[in-house]
C-alpha cells in the first residue's frame, strides 16, 4: 500500500495527538474517593478499586495502577464482587507488584460496575488488642473458566476510582507512590545533587519513609515555599528531604523574612521542631536527623508570626544543610491583616499545635497548695510536716516527720526516721572501711521556697565524691553522687547504708515484696529483665522513705503490660553486673537498708554515678471532708440522671461522645464543653480521662510526631489494627483498641516533648472547655509532669482534682512492681487513688490495704474497685467503691449513711492509732472512729478465717461520750447491714469478710 504525501502532515499531526493523549493518560491521575462507611472492612479490607466492565463474554481484565505502598502485595487476596455485593468466586490475577496489578474475573452481572478489594484481613487476637492479618491468595477458579482466558486479552476494564472505606484510611495524596521508573528519571535529572528538598503544606503529612510519594513526581522539585498566615499565628510547613546518598547531620537553618516595606520576622521566631527545641524538664533540646541513602525523612518547621508583624509577603530562605551541602528553599509567607487567636492552636488540624513540642509552660518550680515554703537554719531544712537535717559531707544525718499517727493533723512531736547520718561504705579485702574522708563541708547553692540545694565534695586518697543534692518543697529528695578514681583502686564492695528507726520501718512495699508488714529479713538482688523496680518505701502510717538507686543513664521504662518491651536499664553503679543487691536487716536500734554493689576496680579517671532519690512520706495530712464530699460518678451519662445519685464528680471515661479518642480530647472538644457547662450549672464538676502512655492514631499531628524518630513513640514490631500496619507501616507497639470508633493507640517512648504538649492541652481544656481536673490510668511521665499539670489545673482558681488508677502490676508483665510504689513520685499531687482491676480485697490482710490500697500513709484516701471491693473493709479506710463502674458498685446507701450521721467534720481516728478509742476482742476484727461532739460512727471489719463474735473494748473517755447514757445503733444499710442495736457488754456477730457500721450516741 502506498501512502499519499499529500496527507503526510496531516498524518504526522495525528500521529502527535495520538503520542499526547497517551502520555497524558500515563500520568493522569486516577481518581481517589470516600466510600462513606459502604462496605464491612472486617471482611473486605479497607480499600477498593472500582471498575467498569464494557467489554463482551465470560473474561473481564483489568490493569490497575494502584501504587501501593504495602511491601510484597502479591502476598495478599484479591477480592471481587459486583455492584449487588456478590463475591465472584472466578478470578485470576497476575503480574501483581506494589505499581500495578492485572486481575481477570469472571463479570457475573453483565456489564457495568465491579469492585476489587485488594487488601482484606482478618482481625485476630483480643478486641482491645487486635491483630490484623492479611488474607493470603487463594486459587478457586474453575478450570473451564481460566481456559477461556487469551493471551492477547486487552483490558475490558475502565478503573474509574479508588476508593476507601472512609476518608480517615485513604493513601491519597501522600501515600500513592511514585514508581521505579519516576524515582529513576528524578535521580537522574539531580544526579549531581546528594539530597533533594520537597517544601511540602502541613495539610498534607510526609508519611512514606520507602516511597517518594507520587505527588511530588508531578510537582516536580520545587524550590520555593508559599503559604498564608495570620498575624499571630504559627504557620509549620515540611521539608521533605531524599537521600540520594547517606546524610549523617541534617541541619535546617533560617533568614530573617523581610516584607517589601522593610518589616522583619526574625529567624529566632522560625525553626525544626526535628532538630531543636526545649525538652520536658526545660533542658534544651537537640538532636541529629540522619537519612539513608533512598530514605525520605519529613523535617517539621513553624514559624511563630508575631502579633506585631505588619500585614504583607515576607520573603527568606531555609537552608537544608547536609554533610557540608546546602539546599535553599525560598520562603514566601503572605501575613493578612487579622489577628489570630489563641496563636491559631484552636485550629489544631493545621498543625498549629506543634509549637506545644517546646513549652516550657508551668516549669517555673512555685510551691503548689498545701505545700509551704521551703526555709533553711544552719544545716537544717524544714517543709511541710517534715524535716531534712544535713551532714557536713551533703547526706542526711537525720529525717523528721511531724504527722500524728490519725494521718489528719501536722503535731509537735518528731518522728525520727533515720536511727544514723546515711553513709557511703567502700570496704577493702578484709571488710574494713578502705578510705579515710575529708570534706569540703556543706555548700548550700540555691535557696528558693521551692527548691534547696547544695553540694559537698569529699576526697580520700585513692577516690574523689562530688556530692550535689536538693529537696523540693514536696519532700522529693535526689542526690547525684559522682565517685571519681583518683588512682587505681579495688573494693571487695562498695554499699550505701540506711539505717532506719524500728518505730518508721514497720511496713515495706517494693523489690518484688508485696505492701505489707516489713519482713523480719530482706535480701534482694538486681534483676532489670524481669523486675521494674529499683527501690522500695519502708515506713510506718506517718512517716516513711522511699528510696530508688539510679545511675546517669537512667531512662524510664514502660509501664504496666509494655514493661518488658522496654524495661529498666540496669545501672553501671548499683547493679555492677548484677553483683549489687539490697539487703534489709534488723538489729536492736534500727532497720540498716544496706544496697551493696559488689567487688570492683577502677582505674585512674573512672567514674562512677551512684545516684538515688528519696521520697519523705507522708506528704501531708489526708483530707477527710475531701472524701466525704467527693463522690465520683465514672461514666458519661445524662447529667440529671448523674445528679439524682447523690455523686459531685463525674469521670468522662474514653470512647465516648464527648471524649472518643484515647489521650486526645481536643476533637469534640465543642461538645465537651456544652457538656462541662450544663453541669457546672447544675452543680456537678466534670473530669476527663487523658493520661500519657499511648495515644490515638486519630491525633492530627501522627505523621508529624513519627518523623521524631523514637522520641515520641516507642520502637516495636509493629502490627495491630489494620490502619496501622497500612499507614504508620512498622516500628511502634500496638497499644489499646476501640472497636466500635476504630480508636487505635500507639505507645509512647517515656520522657519526651510530648509532655510539653500534654501540659499545654491540659491548659488548654482547662482555660477553654472548663475541665475541672482529670483522670489518669496509670502514668507514664515524671514528677516534673505532674507538678507542671497540677499548676495549669489549678490555676485562676479552677479545682484541678486528679484522681490516679492502677491496675495491680504485681505480676511478670508489670515486672512484679507495687502501683504505690511506682507512682509514689506523683502522689503529691493525687487527690485520690483508685486501686484498682486484680488487686484482690478479699484475700490480702490489712496492712496490704493499708500500705498498696488505701494511700492513708502517703496522705491520701482511695476507692475500690475489682469485684466491686470489700465494702466492710474499705469502711475501715474510709474507702467506697466508685459507682457504676462494676455490677454491684453502688456506694449509695454508705453515701446516706454519711450524710445522717453527719461525717463531714468528724475526726477520723484509724485502728493503726494508738489513739484509736475502740478496739475489739478480736485482733483481727479491726475498728476505725470517725468521731464528733457526742457521737461516733465505728466501722468494724473481719480479717478472721470464720465467722466470729466480739465485743467493743471502748475508752469511753477518748470517745468524748457518757457510758451510761450510749446507745450502739446499727442503722439498716442497703446490701450492707440490717437496722439492730447492741449495749457495750455484747457480742457482736461479725461473718466472715464482713463487718459493721456502728452509731454510738
């Protein structure tokens, strides 16, 4: 056939056109859309591609362009149903790859629209814990069927749309990847460049680390960055960086933006949130980003928009700077003329938040209610209740107490704690003293009513020890004790001794011993693997040490069932090889606390840190009409219903409507404040769970938090609910679940700048939604935390209560711990405690209560809560259980029974006292007084193995009441008690685990 030249450019025109269209279809994009909840994930995966079938016969073939991020894709099912939801059973699928795949199927319905599903799993393992595993190929077609499928098959198939199960678990745009051959030609067009930069909106979260994401294939490299700002506001935006090559110190540094009239936002107001800023405990914060070779690593930056700034376009340069090479980006930032609030924060979907990273808000350390000034006479420090007397070396020769033994009021009398000065011991091969000490004496640093502080540095002739210590206002004493070789020496050990008077040693909690009476002899040994303590707390009700040994690498580990994912360090010092170890032994003047670590040499220059905090307990009186007004109600519920109760408190759990997500409250946070101000006006104070351990995968700033590295989030293996594996992808640990809203925690890391955005957020509900305090479940920060999150509750006179739960980490996952010895460090600030799910009410003995439950010797009071607790039992401590958390926990009737007899006011008077004026015939029936002018309310309850009678010992005289004219009343108390009344000279049946409220009159 010959063609006419005539029509050759015509030909060449249409040829062109031809080549246009096809290249426009090779980068159109393919449409991404919402599937608004219309398909069950749990059977078919989260995602779905549409197709329409327009071709004729039994074989449809489609050839999808899916650009999936998820490795190893030909690993997974492929599912096909028509438009009606019928599963097509005809299917056949080849060349699959994480670019594309090609999916025959058999078009059961004509036709029309078909649905791929290319990612379906099944949920595993625990609802609250679940594990999503992904379906593998199967291969059911017919035989018949595959036969009638042809090599030269073209694709019958149009791909109209990928779709999601909702928006929350789309990939678009910023998880569709770019293919081999895009990144290919990229790298090639840059090939002189070590890294390339991709300015990117904080609407669109960098999140692949593996994949360049398509859309920056079609943006191209850009250098140049615009946005638009209020005044006022902070404005963060990313810089993506690739590796063409590995980068070991990315460094992001900034211009002064300067508008067309000259005005100036300074580079002080612009920085990387991934390299710099303010750590948790106000140190300054730094950090080196490295990336490897074909790695994308998001770099966070904010810029602060003063107020002040005049309205215009700033323009500046951030320079990406890496292994000596620099990338400049051009900042243009359009200010408008209206001034933000809040610095846009109330706007935290645009990242506004960021900024909370770097707070140093409440950091200050003022004294916090009831706390009082710190004030110092000579080599003596005096605070609440106690007293710290100093050495001339900077250890304690003596600690003090002032608490009546009722725990309800501060007396004049010491309770002496040390029975001798605590001392460092460094013996030879013989077991004799090595070292010989002379002392720089006491240097005191800082006197503050918060904190005091001192030094002291001792020499000897083969060691130097620099000693520097403070006391907080709160009784938290630390001591960092640096022991530095001044030639080479050799200990058979080196150990630190507490001798303890008897009279505060009578209980022990801690070093794998359950709270209770102290054993007559104690020997423990390090065990960091299998064991989360490092301490203990001896003491009696009103006055105590805790003490936890530490060394300068100390890092908190995880806590409650994460513990041995990260647990204890153990340290250089005190655990030498797991040679260290505590014993505690009795003698006829005191309890010596010995923490010995065993033979070692150092060398000239070693150093050693033989740190360790202590803890003066308690930390100020229990505050009884606090219980007895406080009543919790632990549930979101209408607010009359709540009010009919007789509670004062309600506790907005999580996964509800007002507060869904775990540890985030700040998306319906409109709602939660109609909620908070309807029952402010119907007298009700409302508190919300939000605690810092894990927290939702719904968190605006997730991919920004995980361009951290670990600093935020813990590493892990990974897996959990299916919208982790398929966007987080690997290295973080799964942590709590909610099914019905898909609430999907992730761990996080321990100390971090999360906990400036914890103590802003916390201001935040407090100061805009009215939150009158909060609930923590456990807690995975520090005191430094915690003071900073009592000072903004508290703050303009809001109540900022919190109350602290704990389920009982007495076992191997928690690491056989004591959650009162854990959080000891925050009971300062509790209000009340709520211990909590496996801690057994029935089998353990009073001094358990006393010390594990209660908190009455650390100042506090508790409520109950496995199984309802032993409601007898709990009277003894003035605890109830909280309602309606369990079946059966309705403190009601006890809450009347308070209310008729009057018990605000009274004087709480516990059977530990040796004041208490009632005791009974039975030494395991124990009695509590609360009493008042002329009548006593005396709770009795049983530890005996069976049912017992007793008679009331009563001291009339310290009753305050006339014998003659008593009366002993049992009133009726709903599931407590029938009405009935008893003389003085009766015995009273008391069944077994059960007791009494008795009224005498």
């Amino acid at each position: 056939m010959k063609t006419n030249l005539k029509n050759k450019p015509i030909l060449n025109r249409l040829l062109m056109l031809c080549l246009f269209v096809f290249s426009i279809s090779l980068t159109a994009q393919i449409k991404y859309s919402d599937g608004n909840d219309s398909w069950n994930p749990n059977l078919l995966g989260n995602h779905r591609v549409a197709v329409s079938f327009t071709g004729t016969g039994d074989v449809a073939k489609t050839t999808i362009e899916w650009r999936r991020r998820d490795e190893k894709p030909e690993l997974k099912k492929i599912i096909v149903q028509d438009a009606s939801g019928k599963t097509i059973s005809n299917i056949k699928t080849a060349d699959i790859n994480r670019e594309k795949g090609t999916i025959f199927f058999e078009p059961i319905s004509g036709k029309g629209t078909y649905y791929v599903y290319y990612m379906p799993y099944l949920d595993e393992g625990d609802a609250n814990y679940p594990k999503g595993v992904y379906a593998k190929p199967e291969d059911k077609a017919d035989a018949q069927w595959l036969a009638k499928i042809k090599s030269n098959l073209t694709d019958n198939c149009t791909v109209t749309e990928i779709q999601s199960v909702n928006a929350f678990n789309s990939f678009y745009p910023m998880e569709v990847i770019a293919t081999a051959a895009e990144t290919k030609d990229l790298i090639a067009k840059n090939s002189g460049s070590s890294f390339l930069v991709f300015p990117e909106d904080r609407l669109y979260s960098i999140r692949m680390k593996n994949d360049l994401p398509q859309r920056w294939i079609q943006k191209g490299v850009q250098n140049t960055f615009s946005d638009t700002a209020l005044r006022g506001e902070y404005l963060a935006f990313q810089l993506g960086v690739y590796a063409l090559q590995n980068l070991d110190n990315v460094k992001v540094t900034f211009s002064n933006l300067i508008s067309s009239t000259g005005a100036i936002i300074e580079s002080k107001d612009i920085n990387c949130i991934n390299t710099d800023g303010t750590k948790y405990d106000g140190a300054i914060f730094t950090n080196t980003v490295s990336v490897s070779k074909g790695k994308v690593q998001a770099l966070w930056c904010g810029i602060n928009v003063p107020e002040t700034a005049a309205a215009g376009t700033y323009s500046g340069k951030a320079a990406v700077i890496a292994d000596g090479k620099s990338k400049d980006i051009v900042l243009q930032i359009k200010v408008t003329n209206e001034i933000t609030k809040n610095g846009g924060i109330d706007s935290p979907e645009k990242m506004t938040r960021l900024k909370w990273l770097n707070s140093t808000l409440a950091q200050e350390n003022t004294v916090i209610a009831p706390y009082t000034p710190l004030t110092v006479k000579d080599t003596e420090i005096s605070l609440l209740g106690r007293k710290l007397v100093l050495g001339s070396n900077g250890f304690p020769i003596q600690i003090q107490t002032y608490f009546t033994p009722e725990m309800t009021t501060v007396g004049s009398k010491a309770n002496d704690i040390l029975s001798a000065p605590l001392a460092f011991h460094f013996l030879d091969a013989s077991g004799k003293e090595a070292l010989q000490w002379k002392n720089t004496g006491l240097k005191f640093l800082k006197k503050e009513s918060g904190t005091v502080s001192w030094e002291s540095i001792s020499t000897a002739k083969s060691l130097q020890m620099d000693v520097h210590a403070s006391l907080e206002f709160d009784g938290f004493l630390t001591y960092t004790v640096k022991i530095t070789a001044l030639e080479d020496a050799v200990f058979n050990d080196i150990n630190f001794q507490m001798p303890i008077q008897p009279s505060s040693a009578k209980y022990m909690m801690g070093l794998g011993q359950k709270g209770g009476d102290r054993p007559a002899n104690f020997d423990w040994k390090w065990d960091v693997a299998h064991k989360n303590q490092d301490g203990a707390w001896i003491g009696n009700v009103n006055s105590g040490l805790q003490f936890s040994l530490r060394d300068e690498k100390y890092s908190r580990p995880l806590n409650t069932n994460f513990y041995l994912q990260k647990p204890l360090l153990l340290p250089t010092s005190w655990g030498n090889e797991n040679k260290g170890g505590i014993t505690i032994t009795p003698n006829s003047k005191s309890v010596l606390v010995n923490a010995y670590s065993g033979a070692r040499n150092m060398k000239k220059g070693d150093v050693l840190y033989y740190n360790f905090n202590l803890l003066i307990t308690p930390f100020h009186t229990i505050n009884t009409d606090f219980q007895w007004d406080t009543k919790f109600y632990h549930k979101y519920s209408d607010i009359d219903t709540i009010a009919k109760t007789g509670a004062t408190v309600i506790n907005i759990h999580h996964a509800n409507a007002i507060n869904p997500y775990i540890n985030y409250p700040f998306i319906e946070f409109k709602k939660m404040k109609s909620y908070i101000d309807e029952a402010h006006e119907k007298g009700l104070k409302v508190k919300i769970y939000n605690t810092v351990r894990e927290v939702s995968n719904k968190a605006y700033e997730t991919f920004a938090l995980r361009s951290l590295g670990h600093e935020i989030y813990s590493p892990g293996k990974g897996g959990g609910f299916s919208w982790l594996q398929e966007h987080v992808g690997d290295d973080y640990i799964a942590a709590w679940f909610v099914p019905e809203i898909k609430d999907a925690a992730i761990v996080n890391s321990g100390m971090n700048r999360w906990h400036n955005y914890y103590v802003e957020g916390m201001n935040w509900l407090t100061q805009n939604v009215g939150i009158d305090g909060v609930y923590l479940d456990d807690v995975a920060f520090d005191r430094i935390t915690m003071k900073r999150i009592k000072r903004v509750l508290t703050k303009d006179g809001h109540p900022g209560i919190i109350d602290l739960h704990s389920a009982n980490q007495y076992n191997k996952s928690d690491g056989f711990n004591n959650s009162a010895n854990l959080y000891m460090e925050h009971f300062p600030y509790i209000n009340k405690l709520w211990f909590g799910e496996y801690f057994d009410y029935e089998k353990n003995n009073p001094d358990f209560f006393l010390t594990e439950v209660s908190g009455i010797p650390f100042g506090l009071m508790g409520e109950m809560l496995q199984d309802g607790g032993n409601p007898w039992r709990g009277m003894v401590y003035g605890m109830t259980n909280r309602m309606p958390w369990s079946h059966n926990a309705d403190p009601r009737p006890v809450w009347k029974l308070w209310d008729t007899f009057g018990i605000k006011g009274s004087e709480m008077i516990g059977y530990w006292s040796e004041n208490c004026p009632v005791k009974t015939s039975n030494d395991k029936v124990l009695a509590t007084v609360y009493k008042k002018n002329g009548t006593a309310l005396i709770s009795i309850a049983s530890w005996a193995d069976t049912d017992v009678k007793v008679k009331l010992n009563i001291d009339w005289k310290k009753l305050g009441i006339n014998p003659a004219k008593a009366t002993i009343t049992a009133p009726e108390v709903l599931n407590f008690q029938p009405a009935q009344t008893f003389t003085a000279k009766d015995e009273i049946p008391v069944s077994k685990g059960k007791g009494w409220l008795l009224i005498v009159k």
